[in-house]
C-alpha cells in the first residue's frame, strides 16, 4: 500500500465509534413513567415524619390515636417499599413526594 492509498481500515483506528455500540443505545425510549402519588389519607403522616414531629405530637397534630398513626406510618412504608422511616424518607424524597406542603417549616423548605 502506497501512501497516496486512502486506508481502509478507518474501522480499526477508532473512526467508527457508532457502529461499537449496540443500537439499542440509539433507539428511542419510551416515556419514563411518573411514579404514584401517595395516598391521600398518608399525605399528611408523611408531612409530619418530613418535619421530624414526635409520634406523640403527630398524633395530636392529626387529631388520631397512637395506634391509628402507628398502622398509617407503616401503611407508608409499605407504599414506599421501605424496612424503615429512614429509607421511606429516601424513598419519597426520589419519588418527588417531599415537595411543597410536606416541606413547609422545614430547615429544607423554609
């Protein structure tokens, strides 16, 4: 091969990085599902837990029994799929579930 050749190999020095890559990285995605909203009858438990109000407080706050909040925190959780507060706070802080109302009074959210 002389040097006034153009080279053929371009594929081996780099120059078709497209045709490396599976095209399934180039396909079109489909929307990313929004998840769920939480319940409404939890929304407030989760506005106290976001604040870090005491049970016993909470329970006065909403105007429950400790039992009755007790069965809606992990009520909570369980939508959360979380083994604890601390997760289920992760959790719905990635599902977008602590902006807003939950957030208000907070260091976080004024």
């Amino acid at each position: 091969m002389s040097d006034s050749t153009p080279r053929k190999d371009s594929q081996a020095h780099g120059l078709r990085l497209v045709d490396a890559f599976p095209d399934e990285l180039f396909a079109p995605r489909p929307a990313r599902r929004l998840p769920a909203p939480p319940p409404p009858h939890l929304v407030p438990v989760l506005a106290e837990l976001s604040r870090g109000t005491p049970d016993t407080v909470a329970c006065r706050n909403l105007h429950m029994s400790p039992r009755t909040y007790s069965r809606r925190v992990a009520e909570l959780l369980e939508c959360l799929g979380a083994q604890s507060r601390f997760q289920g706070g992760a959790q719905a802080v990635r599902r977008g579930w602590l902006v807003g109302a939950c957030l208000a009074g907070t260091a976080e959210g004024g």
